[in-house]
C-alpha cells in the first residue's frame, strides 16, 4: 500500500470503491509497447492491464439477487498477475439449511405433552476467511408451522463452523402472547457441508437455570405490567443480547424468566414497563440488576425507590448557528435523554430515559421522572441530522425543572474540512463523492458509550465542485476526545481514477472554524480484470466482485485504549465492480 504525506495534516493511503474502465474513453495504448512492458502490463481494449499495487487481497464474489442457484464466495488471498489478471473467479452453488422451530417437550410425566410449532428468527452465521472481512450473516423470519430453508457456502476444510442463532418470536405488550414467553432464545455451532434434512431446532430444554422474584414500589405494592428478561452473551466477545424468555408482572408484581443454554460469564436482568403497562404509570422507570450468573437459578425481589418521583415533561428548543452564523431552529434532530440511579445498598439501578425528534420550529418535549434520585442524574444527547453544520451533543447535564418555560440548547458550528480532489495529472476531478468518517484511531480512543454514539452519527458526505472543491463539517470532539477523521473519496465510475482515502485528519483544537488542506492528488490506476463463472465454468453476469486490502500492520492496536478485543481492525475495500455479459469485471487499483 502506498503512503504518502501531506504535511502537517494527514497521511493518504489507498482505500476502495466503484471505479470501472469506461466504455468510449479516448484508448490508453494501442500495442503492449504503449504500456509499461518492464512491469508486465499489456494493452487490451485500448488500456493498459497490470502492474499491481504490493499487498495481500482477498475478495468476496456475490451473484446477481436472480441467481438463487448460486451463493456469494469469500477468497482469503487473491492472485493477480503481472499482466493484471485475477484468477480462480468462481462462484459456488449453495448448499440449505432446512428446518422448523419447535419447543421442548418432556418425554414422560408429570407433564407429557406435544410439540408446540414456534415463529421466530433463524441467523446463520460465520467469520471471515480473512481478518477484518465481512464474515457471511443470513437471517429469516419463520412462523409457526413453517419450514425454512437457508442458503448458505458450503464449508470446506479450515472453515470455522456456522453459527445459528434461534430467537423465539418476542412481544413489548402484555397482551402479547408469543413464544418467547415460553421457550428462551438458543445458540448452536453446526457444519454446512452438504444439503441437510429437514430437522426440529428446538427451543428450551429441562432443567435451565431460572430468575424470579417480584417487582414492587417502596410500600411493597406489587407493581404490574412490567416487561421482563435478562440479557447476557454465549460468547465472551459478542455484544450482550437478549437470551431469556420474556415475563409479564402480574399484579403482584411476580416474574420468572427462564435462561438460555450454553451462556458464558454473567447476566442482566431488565425490567421496562412494556406499551400498555396496566399499573405502570405512562413513564416508568427502568429497573436493572447485574452480575447474576448466567449458570445458576436465582431469586431476585426488586423494590423501587420513595424517590423516583412522579411522570413530569421537560421542554426544549433546539437552535443551531448556521453558515451565515445566524441562529435558528434544528428540525429533524434526534433529542435523548436518560438518567441513572443506582441503590449502593442493592447495586441495582432504575434509569429513565425518551427519544423524540425536534419539530420544524426547534421545539421538543420529553417525558421523565421528577424524583431527587434521577433529577440531577439526567444527561441530554443530540444528533443532528444528516449533513448538518451544527454539532452532536453527548450526554450534557440538564436541569429538570418543570416550572420554567421551555429551556434553549444552543448547537455550536462544527469544523469544515475543506480541500481539492485532483488527479494524477493534476487536473480538477468533479462530482466525486467524499466522506468523512471517524478514524479508527478516533473510535478506539473513545470508552464504549460515546465510541458507540459516534459510529451512529449520520457521516458527512457532499461532491467535488467542477474545480475539485469540497468542503465537510465535522464535529470538533466528542467526550473531551478530539476528533479524527477520513476522508473516502470515491470519483465517477466514468473516469480512470482509483479511488482513495485520505487518512487520520486531525481538527484544530480550538481557533479556527475550518482546517485548510492540500489538494489531494490521487494516485494512477493499475487497471486489472478476470472473469467470474459459475461451477461449471459458465460465465455470470451482473455479479459483484470487492477486492480487498488486508491489513498487517496492526500497531494502532497497541496505541489506543479502547481497541475491541482481538484488534480487528476492518480489511480496506480497494476496488469493486460487477461483471458483464461475458462475466467480465474490471477494477482499478490504486498504485
């Protein structure tokens, strides 16, 4: 991969996307002695193939959506000659998973009885072939008394095994009456050689560990309609997930949730007030317990506090500085508030919080609790919409006092990130997209709320004007974490141009609301080509092919505090394409 610097404010190194050779461009070459002969490349449709940039690439095929005899291929390494052909393109036919969802059902007494057919949501999955690629994922939805099939690669030697994940179909209304109130989510590890029957996945099983108790406010009333389960992880890597069944409270407040199989580490228990909460009132508070063991039964009575307070409204109008520096209302911005408290006697905590978007005059109107436990506690957070110029706010204090009139959130302008797209000859590239998005290097730096609150803000993406111009706004930090970021540049397909990523932009820490850069020259093309065909060797047209670009160089994991385990820092998309009528695909690389 070829780096260059761009004194003092980034680093340029090659990142992918759709850039094809054009049909009518002026011809590159007419003989192979118009083209660099000494590094191999050869002239064919009037271009210059070959040359390859260094580096170890990997490829995923996908079939066209209307080839269902065929399913997508990940390769590991890819081989592109000299002459800049990829070889071994081939896609596979798939191989089914089949089944039906049913639960668990004793054999003998005290409580014989049938099967009982489940809907829920079937997930197939498995990691990649190469680190930091995209890994296969399908996911159906059944209902009960259905069969179904998925579509999956066939799993050859050295392939890790698929992963299926089986969650009952689930309801937030205590008037629902679905599967997950009876049978708890399952995990199993299976191979996917071969077509396989159609078998029973089934739910539940005789034994598995329990959570029960009762809900009740601080008069020892019980508290009903209160939706109940606990949410833990069968891998220690894997974000947690809901794996229990699913409990209503009666009105005496009671619940048991049953737990899923197989669970690693510890889990938590979280009692909400489901849509229609008969006794709960309109806002209710959020009742969390942690640290249970996900391999034991347990009993775990909850009583909420005096001091939660009663249902209140805060009111807010949100205003934002726009280019011209005047102040006016962010319609469309998304407003959450939350607060947390949490018993130091008990260790369990109620938390409250709402989400609503502001209104075309900035107004929005959030329902809470008033009580002394959660009043000092809350935390105001704000996205803004796409492509907006003023900034996200992350978890600011707010003051909850419902006598006073609606209070003002002033957003502040965010930072421009401006520059030129050029080509290789220098000349002006118009109507590419560019894209800032958080650097690794800015995410990993970041603990796992605001690193989660910054990957789901809409990035900031415009085109180059006729004379390469762009410009970006950005948010300066976030969580006292200055940011960083890059910028993906992706030219129209029409034109031979890679396209590219200019990498870990720093903005200014204070001063200045823009940050002036170099233009950006991006690099020449190594045009490479292959052909992708179907099992027996036909041609396949419309398929995709990504080339990536798989990273080595894993230092950034040992400088950042915040790196997921394992450091799997993504393979880089370098180039992609579909194929044509003769199954042709052309990519062009960057040197």
């Amino acid at each position: 991969m070829k780096v260059r610097t761009l004194p003092p404010l980034a680093v340029i190194a090659a990142l992918g996307g759709c850039v094809s050779v054009p049909d009518g461009a002026a011809p590159m070459c007419h003989a192979d002695n118009d083209c660099d002969n000494a590094q191999g490349e050869v002239c064919q449709e009037g271009v210059c193939w070959g040359n390859p940039p260094p580096g170890l690439f990997a490829a995923v095929i996908s079939p066209p959506t209307t080839r269902h005899d065929l399913i997508s291929r990940e390769l590991s390494q890819v081989g592109i000659s000299s002459s800049g052909w990829i070889d071994a393109l081939s896609l596979d036919a798939p191989v089914l998973l089949s089944g039906r969802l049913t639960s668990f059902c004793p054999l003998s007494p005290p409580s014989p009885c049938d099967p009982m057919p489940l809907g829920g949501t079937v997930t197939v999955s498995r990691a990649s072939r190469f680190h930091g690629g995209p890994g296969f994922t399908a996911v159906v939805n059944v209902t009960a008394d259905e069969m179904f099939s998925i579509a999956v690669p066939r799993t050859e030697a050295g392939d890790e095994l698929y992963t299926v994940t089986i969650v009952p179909e689930t309801g937030e209304d205590v008037t629902d009456r679905t599967p997950s109130q009876l049978v708890p989510p399952r995990r199993l590890q299976v191979p996917i050689s071969d077509n396989t029957a159609t078998q029973a996945f089934v739910l539940g099983a005789q034994g598995l560990p329990t959570i029960s108790g009762k809900l009740v406010d601080s008069r020892g009333f019980g508290i009903q309609g209160y939706r109940v389960s606990a949410f833990g992880h069968w891998d220690a890597s894997d974000a947690p997930s809901e794996i229990s069944t699913v409990a209503f409270t009666d009105s005496d407040g009671k619940y048991t949730v049953t737990l899923a199989d197989g669970l690693v580490d510890t889990v938590e228990l979280v009692a909400r007030p489901a849509r229609s909460g008969l006794l709960a009132p309109p806002t209710g508070s959020t009742v969390r317990v942690g640290n249970l063991d996900a391999q034991q039964s347990a009993i775990k009575n909850l009583t909420t506090p005096a001091d939660l307070g009663n249902a209140t409204q805060l009111s807010l109008v949100v205003v934002g500085v726009d280019r011209d520096g005047t102040v006016s209302p962010v319609a469309g911005a998304q407003v959450q508030i939350s607060g947390l408290f949490t018993d130091a006697a008990t260790g369990v905590s109620f938390a409250v919080s709402d989400e609503q978007v502001v209104d075309a005059k900035g107004n929005v109107t959030l329902s809470l609790l008033d009580g002394r436990a959660l009043a000092s506690a809350y935390r105001l957070s704000i996205t803004p919409p796409a492509g907006s110029v003023v900034g996200a706010v992350f978890q600011q204090p707010v003051t909850l006092d419902p006598s006073k009139p609606a209070s003002q959130i002033l957003l502040t302008k965010r930072v421009a990130l401006a520059g030129r797209v050029l080509d290789v000859d220098g000349n002006p590239v118009a109507s590419a997209t560019v894209t800032a998005r958080p650097s690794l290097r800015f995410l990993w730096s970041l603990d796992a709320a605001p690193q989660a609150f910054v990957a789901a803000l809409p990035a900031a993406t415009t085109q180059s004007a006729n004379d390469g111009g762009f410009s970006l706004w950005v948010d300066r930090s976030i969580a006292q974490v200055y940011g960083r970021y890059d910028l993906v540049i992706e030219p129209p397909a029409s034109l031979r141009v890679p396209a590219y990523v200019v990498t870990e932009i720093g903005v200014p820490e204070s001063g200045t609301a823009s940050t002036s850069m170099l233009d950006i020259t991006l690099p020449g093309a190594s045009f490479v080509h292959g052909q992708i065909t179907g099992p027996a060797g036909d041609p396949v047209e419309g398929a995709e092919l990504k080339l990536y670009l798989v990273t080595t160089e894993l230092a950034l994991c040992t400088q950042v505090r915040h790196a997921p385990a394992g450091c799997p820092i993504p393979a880089q998309i370098e180039a992609r394409n579909n194929s044509d009528s003769e199954g042709t695909v052309r990519l062009a690389l960057p040197r």
